[in-house]
C-alpha cells in the first residue's frame, strides 16, 4: 500500500463516526459480507477503500428506506451502477414526501389544539396513526373494554390532546428502533441490548396507558406473535420482528423478576 493510497483508506473507527454508525455495527456488516474492508495497513488493520465507503453510503441510504439487511445485500450484488442505485434511492425517497407532508400538517393541527388544550379527535388520531386506527381502538374496547387496565388506559389518554398523541407515536418510534438496532447488530433477544429495549417499551406502557408489570408484559409479548394483525404491524417493520420482540419481552420479564427477588 502507497503512501497516497493511506491518505484514502479509513479505519472502521473513523468510517464509524464519518457515518454515525457504531463499530459493532460495521463488524456486523463484515461477518454477514455485506461490507467487507479492502484494504490493510502495514500493520495488518483493516482499512476501508474509497468504493468501501461508496458501498456503505448505498447500505446506510437503504437501511434508512426500511430495507432489511437481506434486501440490502441483494440489491448491492445486483450489477447495477452507482448512479442506477441512487436514482432508485430518490424515487423512494420522492415516493414519501407527500406522505410526510400530510404528517406535517397533522403536527401543526395538533400543535393549534394543543395551545387550545383540546382533546384529539378520532379523525386526528387517524391522521396520525393510519386508517386502522379506530378499529383496532373499537377491536380493543371490545376485547378489553371490561378490564381494570383498559379502564386505566381510558383514564389517562381521555385528555391526551393530538400533540400529546405525536409525542406517544415520536416514543413508540424510537422504541422500535430499540429493537431493530439490537437485530441490526445481530444481537440475540436474550442480550442486553435486547432486553433493555424491552424494558424502555414496558416502562413506557407503565407511563402512558397503564401499570404494565413483567408478567402483564409476557401477556402482550404473546399477543404479538398470535394475533396476525399485530404480527403484521411488527414485521412490516422488520421482518421476524414480532418474535424477537416477544422473546425480548420474555428474557426482560425473567431479569427483572430475578432481580426483584434479590436481597
């Protein structure tokens, strides 16, 4: 390796930090062959070449789409040019603006109604949620309409206004990412990372609808995987989401109630 190539090659410390991505992450996509650095330096480290950092500017952009890592791979080893890769990455991208245009007039409505302090709508709720949303509201009151945490849920959201309602889905997001990093990294359900995204979602049920104990949790961990309906909404995420929610839930459950009983 020349003196002029060192000046183009980076460690997978500084690619890490160039893209805001962690080492495990980078070590990951190595083990799988879905990035693999090209060069060495003298001493024997790894280093990313110019096209090692062009590829993982395409995984990076995908990733962001919602592409799985699966998808990722074949679309890369597809031979297709640079330029063909980024013009399907801008019709992706174009193919959501409208999508979050709506989204954005949705948060100004709810920012109005939250200077008004008025309660959000079902139509607001739809705005923020999908179409399904009042179904799986008058699907749920059917099924748990009868039972003290449902009571409590309908106690604390009856005031919820739209913008308290973008704050829960904001939350929710960010809970899901919890898991999908954690199976970005190949990280089993049973690990720490696993578990403790877990946990965020648990407490975060506590907090906003109703006290949520590890065993409750289990309850809903199992609704997860044999309901299809939610099933789908999982692993229209992530595929296999659903399961590895679920035995996170579990893992979780069994660490804090272990932890409980020490003295």
């Amino acid at each position: 390796m020349t003196e002029g190539t060192q000046l183009t090659t980076l460690t997978v410390g500084q690619v890490a930090e160039q893209f805001d991505l962690t080492v495990r992450t980078l070590h990951h996509y190595d083990e799988i062959g879905l990035l693999t650095p090209s060069d060495r330096s003298r001493a024997g480290y790894r280093l990313y070449t110019p096209d090692d950092l062009t590829r993982l500017q395409h995984v990076v952009v995908y990733r962001r789409l919602g592409f799985a890592l699966e998808e990722v791979a074949l679309l890369l080893d597809h031979p297709e040019s640079a330029e063909q890769h980024l013009r399907r990455q801008r019709a992706a991208v174009m193919s959501r603006l409208d999508e979050m245009r709506d989204l954005v007039v949705a948060i100004d409505r709810a920012l109005e109604r939250e200077m008004n302090n008025q309660p959000a709508s079902t139509q607001d709720m739809k705005e923020l949620f999908g179409d399904g949303f009042y179904d799986s509201q008058t699907e749920a009151e059917q099924r748990w309409g009868d039972t003290e945490a449902w009571q409590q849920s309908q106690q604390r959201t009856k005031g919820y206004t739209k913008a308290d309602w973008a704050q829960v889905k904001e939350e929710s997001d960010a809970l899901h990412r919890g898991f999908t990093d954690a199976m970005d990294a190949g990280e089993p359900p049973t690990s720490e990372a696993a578990m403790d995204a877990a946990e965020a979602h648990r407490l975060h049920i506590d907090s906003r609808f109703y006290a949520c104990s590890p065993q409750f949790h289990r309850n809903l961990g199992d609704m997860y995987t044999s309901d299809p309906r939610f099933t789908a909404t999982y692993d229209e995420i992530r595929a296999g989401m659903a399961f590895y929610v679920r035995d996170a839930i579990y893992a979780n459950a069994d660490r804090q109630e272990s932890q409980a009983q020490q003295p």
